[in-house]
C-alpha cells in the first residue's frame, strides 16, 4: 500500500519559474503523505506555445528544472514524475518525463513516442521503447497523453511486468469523453492501474483519476479547478484482480505487437 498524488495545475504559458514555484507549494503540502507524485505533461513551460518559445524554454536532463525537482524529490523523500521540455545535445525538441526516486536519483527520461497533431512540427518523437521503471512501491511504466489512446503501449507495458501506468497529459475539452473511455480501458484490459494527470483550464478538461485493474474509478479531481489528488493505491489488489480477470494469463504471444523479442520472452512464461 502506498499513497500517490496527482497536481491538477494549470501551467502559465511561457512562464517556467512561477509553475516551479506553484508546483513545489503543492508538491510540499503533500510531501508527508504521498509516496509517489505526478505532475501533467508539458507543465513547467505550459503546452500551447510556438516551436521558438519551445526551443527558447526547453532544457536537458541536466538544466536546472530536474535538478531543482531532483532536490524537491529527496526533500519530499517520494519518488516523482514530470513531464518537461528536453531539448538533446543536437537540439532536437522532445516532449519528456523525467521520474526521480526518493533520494533525488534521476532513474529514467522517457520522450514521447506518438505524436498528437502540431506536436509534429515542433517536437522529435521518442523510441518505440516503454520500459518498466523499478521503484520502491510498485513497477512503474509512463506513457505521455497521446500513448495511451492506442491499445499496444499500455499492453506492452502490462506484458514485461508493469503494475502502475503514469500518463502525465494535456487533454482536451473535446476529447474528454476518450479520456474517460480510453484511461479505464486499459486499466481493464490489462488490469493494471492508472493514473492518468491532467491540466486544467487552457481548454483542457482535467478530471486527473486514478483507476484501478477492474476498470473501477478510484479517485477523479475537478474538470474546472487545480486540485491535488491523493489516493492509496494497494498493489494486491492488482492481483487479486488478475484472478478474476485472466486477460494476461490466457493471452497469447502471437497477438503482441512489438517484435519477437517479445513474443520469445512471453512463450517463455506461459
């Protein structure tokens, strides 16, 4: 059992030292309470901008912004994941997620794979590569907004041992009936859980939530307001849930999108 808290935000565009600062306010009111703390996508710098304030805004795994939350991890002693600009050493832009553990350790930087729309024209897209993040409480996977509309990801994921999905977002007002389709869904279909973190305002419909491995919305925050929410998530339960819903047991390799690396390592176990 451990505790997980979502910050609902709502980024000022362009202005990466006030969402710092508002960030970290919330990240302190739960720093003795949470375990595992989730910012939206694209957060520190807002979503919304051109590709010149991107390219003027972004920085790499080593700037400032993750060794300030690198810092803020280890003060709050819970692992955490944010999303942020990268910019690489050939100044290609990428949409990211840094996760740090609980002693300010940089375990992971995962780049966005599937690109939404003007994300296109702007940003590089990451590897076809989810890898499951070890933690102190729970195998982590993170697929960032657009990742969890498609089925393969969340399932690749499910497959090499994930227990928890992060997917820090931006989601729209008009697509917020996918959000609410699509984020238990995949919990349900792989029965894992998900905590899908969402902004709000900027035409975005929040509604961050927690669901859980039948499918069954746990905790969901405000689609109007920023909001922290804290849940405890109780990881037996997951497999409790795997025997009443043999999915993963009775799947079979030949359905895995991913390559036969995969599929070999799957035969393997069944």
């Amino acid at each position: 059992m451990f505790q997980v808290a979502a910050i609902q935000i709502t980024p000022i565009l362009n202005d990466v030292q006030a969402n710092l600062k508002r960030g970290i306010q919330y990240m302190r009111q739960v720093s003795d309470e949470a375990d595992l703390i989730v910012f939206p996508e694209l957060w520190t710098t807002g979503y919304y901008l051109s590709k010149h304030a991107f390219m003027e805004l972004a920085e790499t795994k080593d700037g400032p912004t993750i060794n300030l939350l690198k810092e803020e991890a280890q003060r709050a002693n819970a692992i955490l994941v944010s999303s942020f600009a990268e910019k690489d050493e050939d100044g290609h832009l990428y949409i990211s997620a840094a996760v740090i553990d609980q002693n300010g350790v940089l375990l992971s930087i995962i780049r966005k794979s599937l690109l939404w729309g003007r994300e296109n024209d702007i940003f590089k897209m990451g590897e076809i590569r989810y890898p499951i993040i070890e933690t102190k409480f729970a195998k982590i996977g993170v697929l960032i907004c657009y990742e969890m509309e498609f089925p393969e990801p969340s399932r690749l994921l499910a497959l090499e041992g994930a227990e928890l999905i992060v997917c820090p977002s931006v989601w729209s007002v008009a697509a917020s009936r996918r959000w609410d389709i699509q984020l238990p869904a995949r919990a349900l279909d792989n029965t894992i859980f998900i905590m899908g973190i969402n902004t709000v305002g900027n035409n975005t419909c929040g509604k961050s939530k927690l669901v859980g491995p039948m499918g069954d919305i746990l905790a969901e925050a405000s689609d109007s307001r920023e909001e922290i929410l804290l849940r405890a998530v109780d990881i037996q339960s997951l497999y409790w849930a795997r025997d009443e819903n043999r999915y993963l047991e009775d799947y079979r390799s030949k359905l895995t999108p991913g390559g036969q690396s995969i599929s070999t390592r799957l035969d393997e176990s069944l």
